[in-house]
C-alpha cells in the first residue's frame, strides 16, 4: 500500500514530440504528488508538484494530470527536447509533517534530435 | 543557487575505514532532514529521518549501528558509514523538506 508504480522504465521520444510518463498508487492518505528529474551523478530535482484536489498542473513545457479516482497521476513533457534527456521519479508524501517520500522506480528518458 | 549542500561530492575509502558526510541547508532551518541511499539505475531509497536535536529513525533493514547519523544543529546533519565495506558503495543523497534534495554524495569502498 506505500508503493507508488511507475512507468514506462524507459522512453526514447523525437525531439519536439511529447514525452510521458505514469504513476499509480494506493494509499489514499498520499497528500502530495511531486515529479523529480534527475541527470547522472546529480541529486533530483523538483520539478513539479500536485496535490489530490486538482486535476491539473502546469509549469511550463511540464503537465501533472492527476485522477484521483482512479489513484494515478502522470506527467507530460511537450515539445520534448534533447536537454530533457534525463531520469524521472514520481513520489508521494504522506499526509504528516515530517514524513519522507515513496518514490517510483524511475522513467530513463531519451529525446533524439 | 542550491539550498542543501553536502560534501564531500565524491569519496573513495578503504574497506573497514569509517567516512562520514555531511549535509547542510543553507537558506533554511531544517528540524527534519533525510537521508537516502540510491544505487545505480534505481530509485532512492529511505535509509533514515534525521531530527534536530533528537534521535534519527531508521528504515526497516538499516542498520543504525553502521549508519550513524547526528543532527546537532537546525542546518546540518551528517551520516557517518562505519567499518565500510563494498557493498556500502552506492550514492548517498540528502533532503531538507521533499523540495530541496543536496547533490549527493558518491561513495566507493575498495
């Protein structure tokens, strides 16, 4: 029930085109949704966050869709670039001040120009 | 500019040696910091809660006795690996609040 599921393991996406990336989770308790992106030898780094009463975040070239019904959330990147050629980690927070994240496995994504 | 800093970035040691790192947020008091443990081409996973001021708590399977960790003041924590070995070698990340990862700390134990 702490487990969040992530998929694909990896993508490889055409410069320009939308790169995404799914997460699925149990525990209804989870009170906070953030995506991380990490390069090789670097620590993640947050890049978007969503918490379960909206459906929708964007920032940017980055989208969180959250269903909260169906307990996934995932994240689209438009206009995919080679620079975003990466590691991406979903996480949940539980809902308690303090508390640490479950994250995902990991999506290894690879834009080609 | 990074706001959790630690060092070293990179540290190599001999098997039975002890290594400690540290792990400093630098715009902000941190009562709870984390430390994670990720190997290659997976996730991060929870080692231990690190609280200011009070004894950490360790994940299921971590040995507390090998990971030391001490969070005397409201900035910095560290995690000092006792009597290392090869398979401690992985990379070693912290966290201030789930906004703010450190850059990691890359340990090699030969």
């Amino acid at each position: 029930q702490q487990q969040v599921k992530q998929s694909p393991q990896s993508l490889i996406v055409q410069k320009g085109g939308i790169s995404i990336i799914n997460c699925a989770y149990e525990n209804t308790a989870f009170d906070y949704f953030p995506w991380y992106q990490q390069f090789p030898g670097k620590g993640p780094a947050l890049l978007i966050a969503i918490r379960p009463d909206v459906s929708e975040k964007k920032e940017g070239r980055f989208t969180i869709s959250f269903n909260k019904s169906a307990k996934q959330f995932s994240l689209h990147i438009m206009d995919s670039q080679p620079g975003d050629s990466a590691t991406y980690f979903c996480a949940a927070r539980l809902s308690q001040a303090g508390t640490a994240l479950i994250f995902g496995k990991g999506t290894t994504l690879s834009v080609s120009s | 500019g990074a706001v959790v800093s630690q060092h070293p970035s990179w540290v190599i040691c001999k098997s039975g040696t002890s290594v400690k790192i540290e792990c400093r947020s630098l715009d902000f008091q941190a009562t709870t910091m984390f430390w994670y443990r990720q190997f290659p081409k997976q996730s991060l996973m929870l080692m231990a809660t690190s609280n200011e001021g009070s004894k950490a708590t360790y994940e299921q399977g971590v040995e507390k006795d090998k990971f030391l960790i001490n969070h005397a003041s409201l900035t910095l924590s560290t995690l000092t690996v006792t009597s290392a070995h090869p398979e401690d070698s992985s990379f070693y990340i912290c966290s201030a609040t789930w906004r703010f990862f450190g850059p990691g700390t890359r340990l090699t134990v030969l």
